[in-house]
C-alpha cells in the first residue's frame, strides 16, 4: 500500500496525524432511507491507498466459525484467481479505481486476505469506547495493511445502535525503524440482536421510515449478511477517503463518500425503502446483487460513480 499526495499534503497530513487518530466516516441507516446524492464528491488532495494491501480481520468476541467465513470470503473475493460468475465482487470493487483515475494515480488499491486473529476472551471487556477499538485495530500489520476489527452481537460500543453501525479512521503506528506510519482501520458491529432495525434493513425492516418486507440474507445470517453491506461502504469509504481529505461531500466531520452518497440502492429501480431490483437465489430465495468466491453470493451498496455523476449497481 502507498499513498498518493502532493508532497505539501503530505507534509502537512502527517503533521496531523501524528497528533491525534481520526475517525472520518461512518455507517449510519439514515443513510438507507434518504433520496440518493446526485453531486459530484469533491476531491481534497489528499492521500489516497493504492497498491498490493492486505485486509486483516481483528475477531472480537464470540463468532462462529462459518460466520467468520462469509467475511473472509468476502475479502477473498476481491482478489480471487478463481472465475467467478457475473455480477462479481471483484467488478462491484472496480468502480472505485476510477477515482484514481480522476486523481491521476497509476495503481488503484488492490485487496487481499491478510492474517485473521481472534480475542474469544473479550480481552477489553464487552463494552469498547473508540480508543478500544483502535487499540484493538493495532493488533494487526500496519504498513501496507488495512486492519479490519469485527465486534460480536453481545459487544457493545460506543455510539453503535445510536449513530453508526460502523466507521473508518486511522492512527499511528507504533516506531518502525525510528519512525511513525499511517494506518487505516475499519471497525463493523453485528446488530443481529442489539438493533438489527437500525443496522441490518434490507434484510430486517427498519426502525423507520417506509415499512418494506425485509429481504432473505444471501448467507442465512442476518447479522453477518449485514455486516458485508456495512464493510463494503466503509472500504469504499477507506479506499478514497482513508484520512479524511481525500473524496468526498459536505462536512469533513461527516462526510458523504463514494457508498453513503449512494443511501439505500442496491439495484436499479431502488427507492426510498426499497433496495432495488435484485437478484434472487431461486434455491432460498434470498437477495443478492453480487457472486463471490467459493459460490457464495452477498448483497453490495452502490457506489457514487465520478465519471457519470451518479450511483452505480451491478444489476
């Protein structure tokens, strides 16, 4: 992983950072019921990831092995070398390389599985504040790495279930070599039993707004299903706007990025309250907009195209 900058940002992002870690954006379902975005992101010369990085997945409570495996093939199959059917994960991903393009850069981020580890113990108990969670995503490799921390249903965290059901940042490292780097993290909750009507709509009618059936999830977990939507947006999220001046609209504190500018499509034909025209399992009859490895099948957000000025989706 590398980042793309000029120099004088740089400089001045470092400054930055080496003060405090942010968190920039996060995963909130009022995304998912508000009319779609039509501006265009504005891009804010800043550092953007691009190249080789790995995803490494940071298990914090209690997941059951197949549930641990719809996420890591999730993040396999951005990079599988298997064919996979079409529509794909690995297409869905491409829309964001042309941000790059835009910023001029030669490399697009490429993603792959990294190492995984589990804290079954709830080392930090199971109630995090934000600084846990980035004590928890520095467990992982931080250069050329994109450390993903994952909190189990019975985990609760501050501000999840109120206003975020997600969120990306970054923070320092400790010294390598005498020096500091830059790390990007994620952190995604499983509201299966905390709030799924907050943090897993389509699969669970919403709180609020229009009261919609909800969809049959793709791999037959409400909770985990939801997660892949919540952690697709925030790697789009993090890809183009990994240390809060990169892509994006509105607010610094606050930002619409290259998902949430997108709130509540999934397909064309999408509406408020309605995800859109999927495809459906004809074995289940789940919802699903995109193939991934292994034969799995997941349901992805829309991502804000910036050559066309709107909102891309697979089907």
């Amino acid at each position: 992983m590398a980042f793309l900058a000029p120099t004088q940002s740089i400089l001045q992002l470092f400054f930055l950072i080496s003060l405090f870690h942010g968190s920039f954006a996060s995963r909130k379902l009022t995304e998912l019921v508000q009319e779609p975005q039509t501006q265009l992101l504005e891009y804010h010369n800043g550092p953007l990831l691009f190249g080789k990085t790995s995803i490494n997945l940071i298990w914090y409570g209690k997941f059951k092995p197949s549930q641990r495996a719809i996420i890591s093939d999730f993040i396999t199959s951005f990079s599988s070398s298997s064919p996979q059917s079409q529509p794909s994960v690995a297409t869905w991903w491409k829309t964001t390389e042309k941000y790059y393009h835009h910023a001029n850069a030669k490399r697009p981020l490429s993603l792959y599985l990294g190492k995984q580890i589990l804290d079954e113990s709830y080392s930090l108990g199971k109630s995090l504040t934000q600084k846990q969670l980035v004590q928890l995503a520095s467990r992982g490799e931080q250069r050329y790495s994109i450390n993903v921390v994952l909190t189990a249903s019975d985990v609760t965290v501050d501000g999840f279930c109120m206003s975020r059901c997600g969120t990306h940042g970054s923070s320092r490292s400790a010294l390598v070599k005498g020096k500091n780097y830059r790390f990007a993290y994620i952190w995604v909750g499983n509201s299966e039993t905390q709030c799924p009507g907050y943090c897993a709509w389509p699969f669970h009618q919403p709180i609020y707004g229009p009261q919609t059936s909800p969809l049959g999830a793709p791999n037959n977990d409400l909770g985990l299903d939801a997660m892949v939507i919540n952690l697709a947006s925030l790697l789009a999220g993090t890809a183009t706007n990994p240390f809060g001046n990169g892509y994006y609209q509105g607010p610094a504190g606050a930002p619409l990025e290259a998902a949430s500018a997108c709130p509540g499509v999934y397909a064309n034909g999408a509406y408020p309250g309605y995800a859109g025209d999927l495809l459906l399992d004809p074995t289940t009859g789940a919802s699903y907009n995109a193939h991934g490895a292994k034969g799995r099948k997941y349901l992805l957000p829309a991502l804000y195209d910036p050559s066309t000025s709107s909102c891309s989706t697979l089907v």
